[in-house]
C-alpha cells in the first residue's frame, strides 16, 4: 500500500510539473476593452502551488470589483514570462526573484508591482528543501560540499540559496557539482544514486519524503529570514501609461494575498482548479507564505548571492526593480 501511495504522490507531482512547462500558454494580447467595459488584463504565471492567492483572488471577485476582467495564461516559467510582459503580450507576470535581478542586471524595462510568494521561515517545515536518501551519511548542509546536487534550473534561485544553506552550516560549496534535473526527475534520482541530494519545492518535497528521503537544509530558509521567493512586475511602459490599471492590480493581489493567507483549505482547494494535484496531495504539502509586503532586505541577499556566486558582475539598483 505504502508503494502505491508514493507512486500516486510522485504521479500528481509530474502532472503538475508538466503543466508548470507546458503547452498552455497563449500567444495572443487581451483585446482592447471598450469604453466602459472592464480593462482586460493578461497575467503570466506558472501552474504550481506559489500562484494560488490570484487564482484565488480571481474566483472572489477581488479583480472584477475593480474593474479587472483578469485572464490566467500559464507559461513555462519566469524565463518566457518576462520578455511576454516587456512585449506587451502580458500586462503583468510571475517570477522568483534571482530571474528577475538577472532581468533587471540586463537592462530590462520592468518593476515589481506586488508580492507573490514567500518562505514560511520554518526551518525543516518550508516549501522548499534540500533532501538527501535516508541512510545517506550526508547529515547536514556543511555535509554537501564536495557532493552532486540536482537543481531544476542552473544559475538562479536554486544553487545559489543551496550554497548559502552549505555556507551557514560552515562548509564549502564551491565544490558542489550541480546538475540541473527537472523536479520530477529528481525523486527517483535521488533513490537511484545518481545524485547525492535534490533540491525540490512542493509538492516534490513531500513527493521524495514519501520515497523515504530527508531534509537536510531549508535552503529559502537558510538565505535570508522570510525571503520573499517571487513577485508579480509589469513593464515600466505600462505604469507610464496606465498607472491606475497597476493601482487597481497591485489593490487587488493584496486582497488576494492576505485572503490566502487566512483561508488555506481554500488554497488547497483552488490548486486542484488549475493543476492536475489531487485533493489527497494538497492535503499533505507545505503551503508557502503569502505576506501583504515584499521583504526588500531578503532580495539584497539574493542580489548580493547572485553576485557573489558570479551570476552577474554587478548588483542593479533594488530602487529601479522594487518600488
């Protein structure tokens, strides 16, 4: 029973994750609204736990009461997302926060307009985690240096908050050989040998706790106290041409977050809307955190890994990202 259990867990996972990359996305920009209608609006997002609070927000009707005919358009990640804001294909977008300063570092045209997603700031009780096998001799953060560790994606959030989690334990992570290896590769990565530790999110977390794995580091958690993970932007052309549309946005993902926040049977259930996650597996996973303001210090830290781990020379001006 115990097998068939973490093969349902590990099957939901990899539905979801095949949606997060996948082949939903649109490529066509929301029609004018006429006079007196509703401003259409576009958002790109991914379809993982993180965006809940707007799909959320949406079915309240925390975007039409302001005059938001809201569309979800799910994208492969912050990767596609942000040139589809920058083009005008979204009005606003979803992206963790290392995508966003690399965006930035490049002299692309964008600003953060509200948060999205938080750590909880619980160390072993986070979204986020690095797991290792459980009769692994690896028994801490400091313990990886030297080690192979799957990430999903290379230069970005994941090796860099990994190496901090190694760097506070007191180790070394410049030896750590990254592989970069799809979430829900990684479980059965991990149990076959291939890598000594994964570096997953929910519900990937709970997906290899099933296997049998442990978390050795919080890595969200270890990089900086409450990090603020990702956020919602939108292009500096359309604040200048449209501030109230961005006032009534930013208005109404405040209500959206603070709702989710307070509601979390609610969140569960809204997941089951726009990913292929189960009931039986939202019940079981670590929601994150949706705080009401972004945590500016914790993007420093970010930034200044970011630039300490060479994934750009030189740190842009929060003030020009985060209003």
């Amino acid at each position: 029973m115990r097998r068939l259990a973490v093969t349902a867990l590990l099957t939901a996972a990899t539905l979801v994750a095949a949606t997060a990359c996948g082949g939903n996305s649109s490529n066509t920009s929301p029609t004018q609204a006429a006079p007196g209608q509703p401003d259409k609006v576009a958002a790109g997002v991914i379809a993982i736990v993180d965006v809940a609070p707007i799909y959320l927000g949406k079915q309240k009707g925390f975007f039409s009461s302001r005059n938001i005919d809201l569309s979800l358009e799910t994208s492969q990640g912050g990767a596609a997302i942000v040139p589809g804001v920058v083009s005008g294909q979204f009005q606003f977008g979803f992206s963790n926060m290392t995508s966003l300063i690399l965006a930035k570092s490049r002299g692309l045209p964008i600003k953060v307009v509200a948060n999205g997603v938080a750590s909880t700031g619980k160390d072993g009780a986070d979204f986020s985690a690095v797991l290792v096998k459980g009769d692994s001799p690896i028994q801490s953060a400091k313990d990886l240096a030297g080690k192979k560790v799957a990430v999903n994606t290379l230069k970005n959030i994941g090796d860099t908050t990994v190496r901090a989690s190694v760097r506070k334990a007191g180790g070394d992570p410049s030896g750590i050989q990254f592989v970069e290896l799809g979430f829900p590769d990684q479980p059965a990565a991990l149990a076959a040998g291939r890598v000594d530790a994964i570096w997953v999110v929910e519900p990937f977390v709970t997906a290899a706790k099933a296997q049998g794995a442990r978390v050795v580091a919080s890595n969200y958690v270890d990089a900086a106290a409450d990090l603020t993970v990702a956020t919602y932007f939108t292009s500096q052309e359309l604040i200048a041409k449209n501030p109230d549309l961005v006032k009534r946005f930013k208005e109404a993902m405040a209500e959206s977050l603070a709702y989710a926040s307070s509601h979390p049977d609610e969140v569960r259930q809204i997941i089951t809307t726009y990913t292929q996650i189960t009931a039986d597996v939202t019940a079981k996973i670590t929601l994150p955190a949706w705080p009401a303001e972004v945590n500016k210090a914790s993007v420093q830290t970010l930034t200044d890994l970011a630039v300490q781990d060479k994934l750009l020379d030189k740190a842009p001006a929060l003030d020009d990202l985060i209003p």
